[in-house]
C-alpha cells in the first residue's frame, strides 16, 4: 500500500478530483482518498511517482 500526503484538499469535490485522476492509473488498484487526514491509500501494483503526477495535475500538493 502507498500513502501519499496531499496538500490543499478542502472539501468533498477535492476527494472527487483526487479519486477521478487516480482512476486514471494503469493496472487494478483500490483508492482510498481521506480528506481530514489529507491523503491518499493506493492498493495495487502502480508506482508512487505515477500517482502523485496525476494528483498534481489536479493542482494538488503531495509528499
């Protein structure tokens, strides 16, 4: 499992853009997106780099 904090997320259609652009990763995954917590849970066989891109890309922060 991956953990990947993001910044910036404020409320329930952030969760939405986060989870609608890790959709996008190639191979099954499982997303969990944790808006108090500020971060993702990603299953599957992906890389971190690819992930965070893609959350970036939604104008997100992540470490």
């Amino acid at each position: 499992m991956i953990t990947i904090k993001i910044e910036g997320m404020s409320c329930a259609h952030c969760v939405a853009s986060v989870k609608e652009a890790l959709a996008g990763l190639k191979g099954p995954a499982e997303v969990e997106v944790d808006l108090q917590a500020g971060e993702a849970r990603i299953t599957g066989d992906i890389k971190r780099e690819d992930a965070c891109r893609l959350i970036e890309e939604q104008g997100f922060e992540t470490k």
